[in-house]
C-alpha cells in the first residue's frame, strides 16, 4: 500500500496570511475612503441629463443640472455647451421680464442684451428661445 | 576510601573488594547516581535542541506576524482617521486655489452672474473655508439661483407633473429662500463682519433687489408683502405664496 502523507499547513502560517489579507483590505479601503473624501462628492452629468431637460422644457431643471456641473477644469461637449447656454438664456430671460414688468427698462434692456449673447451659442436648440420666452412672459 | 571488612584500600568504580571480595556498596550508588544525571542531562539537551530548531523554523513567521499586528493596528486607526484627512486634504486645496480663482469668483459677481459664482464656488470646495469672505454672499446667491429654478416649475406646472404636494413643497422651499435673502445679517449675526466685508454688500443688495421682483412677477408677492419677508414667518410667506400661485 502506497504511503500517503498530507502537506499539513502550519497554524501559525494560516494566521499570517488571514491576518496579511485583513490589512490589505484594511489600508486599501482607507486610501479608496481618503481619496473619495478628497475629492468630494461633486456630481458629474452628462449631455442626456441636460438634453432630458432641454427638451421636455424643463428649463428650471436645465439650469439646476448647468450650476452643479460647473468646475474650474471641466470641459463640454458642443452639445452640452448649446444646453447650457439655453439655461443661462432662460436666468437672463427671467430677469428680463421681471425687471421689464416692473418699469426698470434700463435693466431689463442689459439684461435682454446678454440674452441676444446666449441666443448666439443656442446652435441646434435655437428654436427653444422662444419656448423660454413664453413660458416665462405667460406661463 | 576502605574495605569495611578487610581495610583494603577501594576505588569509587570498584563493585567488590579487591582483597575480599565484599561487596562495595558506596560502587553501587555511584552506579546509580550517575545513571540518573546522565538521564537527565539527555533529557535537557533535548529539549535545547528541541526549543532551537522550532525558533529556528518559525522565527521568521513570528517576525512578520508581529509586524502584521503592528500594521493591523495602523489600519484601523487609519480607518478610522479617514474621513478626517480626506476632508483636510480638500480644505487645503480649497485654500491653495482660493487665491488663484479670487478673480474669477469676482467677476461672476461683478457681471451679476450670481448662478455661476455658486456653481464655481461649490464646485471647489469653497464652502469648506473656515475665514471666506464670500460666505454670505454665496448664501444669498444660492437661495437665488432657487427662485429662478422655481420660475419655471411655477409657471409651467402641467410640464413637471405637479401634484398638489409638490406644488406645497416648492412654495415652502421658495419662501425659506426668500427668507434666507432678507435675513441674512441676522443668520450671519456673530460673524457678520468677517463672512461679509462691506465690499460685498453692493450684491447682496442686488440679489435683493432681484429677488423682490422675481417674487412680486412670478409667485403673486406685493412689494408690501416682499417688504414684510423679514418679520414674516417662513410658513405664513409659503401659504400666501401657495395661494397667490394656485389662483
């Protein structure tokens, strides 16, 4: 009968390597943890959540999503871009009407000014200007 | 030593008497003595060689588990101090770049782009400034860029599916940021000097001054109404607002 012997592993051996595994994951969710509270929990968009909004008129929404993707070294895409213009077209179309229904015409001729300079960067959402001006003159 | 029997002189290895033949006795327990060390001493060398051998197979391992008990303890202490340096960490930043967009955070305010100045200001972390000069600044500028959200959900209800609750609850939010603007001095009162220097007040008056006609044009506000925010309860602003709206 051939003699079997089993490699028996030592148990001092078996708690160094359970213990090993134990700080590795100990330190690599520390640094993961350190690392995402560094960099903060500043939400990250993409052109369909300003799209979604820029087309279903949701321009309060448009300009919501506008505000909090705004970072010194963020970068958008053209499409992106003409979004956000439409949003920063309808803050200036808001103020424009309510500056002009109160009398303050000079005001509200400044701020009609830098809606004609959004106007310019709608691009392909350029028929939505008008959209913006009816729902904030009427409703 | 001497023969008991015949006084012959005997050696400590001598079993019987030379002379005699009697039998040595003091031999006999020598014999035995000397058995019993020589056990023993096998015994302790043993165990030496025993003792050696293991440290000598598990030296190491004993080494690296010391260290891994070490490291452990550093690990939960890290864990456990995360929160605290990541969050140093973006208050340092914050620190070290406030000086570089200074400007660009005075021009939005400068060109009235208030919407702006909050999405930068935020964007990096400015908040977490303990000394910031904007501070204020940036509440009255956040509780406006609310208003002009609101201007459209309020306007066009029917396109944000508005039930009755929703609408209750933008007009309980609109009427905490109407308040927040005409009050600032009293919620910044124990730092008012330092969260807002006299340079920044030309836009809180502006953000003001926006705001009452955002309030009087589009959520139904009198300029009487707008002028009592600052002695009004937040929920009684919200009920005439729900009201004005509704009709």
């Amino acid at each position: 009968m051939k003699n079997v012997t089993t490699a028996k592993q030592s148990p001092l051996k078996v708690v160094v390597i359970i213990l090993a595994v134990i700080v590795v994951v100990l330190y690599g969710t520390a640094i993961l943890s350190i690392n995402e509270t560094a960099r903060g929990l500043n939400a990250e968009y993409d052109a369909r959540d300003y799209l979604y909004s820029a087309e279903h008129g949701r321009y309060g929404n448009l300009y919501d999503t506008t505000l909090r993707d705004m970072g010194k070294k963020t970068t958008y895409s053209a499409e992106v871009e003409e979004c956000r213009a439409l949003a920063f077209y309808y803050e200036q179309a808001v103020l424009e009407h309510a500056y002009r229904v109160t009398g303050k015409t000079d005001k509200a001729d400044a701020f009609a000014a830098r809606m004609k300079e959004y106007e310019s960067e709608l691009g392909s959402l350029a028929k939505k200007a008008a959209d913006v001006r009816a729902v904030v003159n009427e409703g | 030593m001497k023969c008991p029997n015949c006084g012959g002189q005997l050696g400590i290895e001598d079993e019987t008497c030379p002379y005699c033949g009697t039998p040595n006795a003091m031999a006999v327990q020598h014999q035995s003595d000397m058995a019993k060390y020589r056990a023993e001493y096998a015994r302790t060398q043993h165990e030496v060689l025993e003792n050696t051998s293991f440290m000598k197979r598990h030296g190491s391992w004993l080494v690296i588990l010391v260290v891994l008990l070490v490291a452990l303890v550093g690990g939960i202490v890290l864990q456990a101090v995360s929160w605290d340096i990541g969050y140093s960490i973006r208050e340092n930043n914050a620190k070290r770049d406030m000086a570089a967009d200074k400007q660009v955070l005075d021009g939005y305010l400068e060109q009235g782009d208030y919407g702006k100045f909050v999405g930068y200001y935020d964007a990096n972390d400015y908040y977490l400034m303990s000394d910031d000069p904007y501070r204020v600044v940036r509440a009255a500028a956040n509780s406006y860029t609310n208003l002009i959200e609101c201007v459209s959900s309020i306007k066009d209800p029917d396109n944000y599916s508005f039930s009755p609750d929703s609408i209750s609850y933008t007009c309980g939010y609109l009427a905490e940021d109407l308040n927040r603007i005409y009050t600032l001095e009293e919620q910044y009162s124990r730092n008012i000097g330092e969260y807002l220097p006299d340079s920044m007040r030309v836009y809180i008056d502006d953000i003001r001054e926006r705001a009452g006609f955002i309030a009087t044009t589009y959520f139904g506000l009198t300029q009487e109404d707008v002028e009592s925010i600052p002695d009004m309860s937040t929920r009684k602003l919200a009920e005439i607002i729900e009201e004005r709206v509704s009709s």
